[in-house]
C-alpha cells in the first residue's frame, strides 16, 4: 500500500503565492540582447555565483539593470539565443522602455523623473492643458489651477 498523497499546501498567510515566504529567493540573473528585428533574445542566464557574475559584468559595461525578481524566474528557464516568449513580451517591453527613456534622458541631460513624452510624437494640436508647467495664481484667482476658457 503506498503512503498517502498529502493534500494540497494551505495558503500562505503572507500572500506570498508561492507558499514558500520564510525561504529567500535565489539570485538569478538574466541578460536579453535587443534584437533589430525580431524579439528580444536571452544571452546569458544563471543562478547563484553564477547570477552575480552576470550582474558584475553588466555593471561594469554599464549596461541597465532591471530588477524582476518573478520575470527573470520565467527567463531563466528558456534556452540561450532563444526568443523571449510572447508571454513575457508586455513585461519585457515594459522594461526595455524604461531603459531606453533612461537612456535618453540621461544623455539629453533630462532628469529621470520627468514626464516622458508621448511616443506618438508631438499633439498635431498643439500641447494638452495638462502638459504645461502649474501657474502660480493669477489676478482673480484662489488657487494655482489657471481658470478654465
């Protein structure tokens, strides 16, 4: 007679949905290469030391460095020179912009926390009110909320 199958594990009470919050997380570390065509590519992938190294060299050849804890678990198990998956295309997307905004702003001396602009380009019909700076308060005014037209 074999041992019987436990059940299935009870919620954690932290919300952790892995069941597993008492335990740290391995280090793992994934690095994509942007391809001109095509998808993203995975270029390097490891766990431990070897996640570090990955870091250590990133850092050194200044390249971004996103930290996703639960993304690059998903990457990290997809082959090398692979194409990320279309599931992880918004969150990789998501970063890549980032970086890219980081990129420019810090070469066009643009502080990181600005507004980014639109990547449609420019409103053909001129700025939306909510794009210029807030005015200090005009002559019949009570508040910095410039009157309406």
């Amino acid at each position: 007679m074999a041992p019987p199958t436990p059940g299935p594990t009870p919620p954690d009470p932290t919300g952790d949905p892995r069941g597993d919050s008492d335990k740290p997380r391995r280090q793992v570390a994934v690095a994509l290469q942007h391809m001109a065509e095509g998808l993203p590519r995975i270029v390097a992938t490891g766990q431990g030391a070897v996640a570090e190294q990955i870091l250590e060299l990133a850092f050194a050849n200044g390249v971004k460095v996103r930290q996703d804890a639960d993304l690059a678990e998903i990457l990290s198990v997809i082959d090398i020179d692979s194409e990320i998956p279309i599931e992880a295309l918004a969150a990789v997307a998501e970063i890549l912009a980032h970086v890219y905004r980081a990129n420019g702003r810090l070469s066009s001396g643009v502080p990181l926390d600005a507004a980014p602009a639109s990547p449609y380009g420019p409103n053909p019909y001129g700025p939306h009110p909510h794009d210029r700076a807030p005015k200090s308060p005009g002559p019949g005014t009570t508040s910095g909320t410039p009157p309406l037209r």
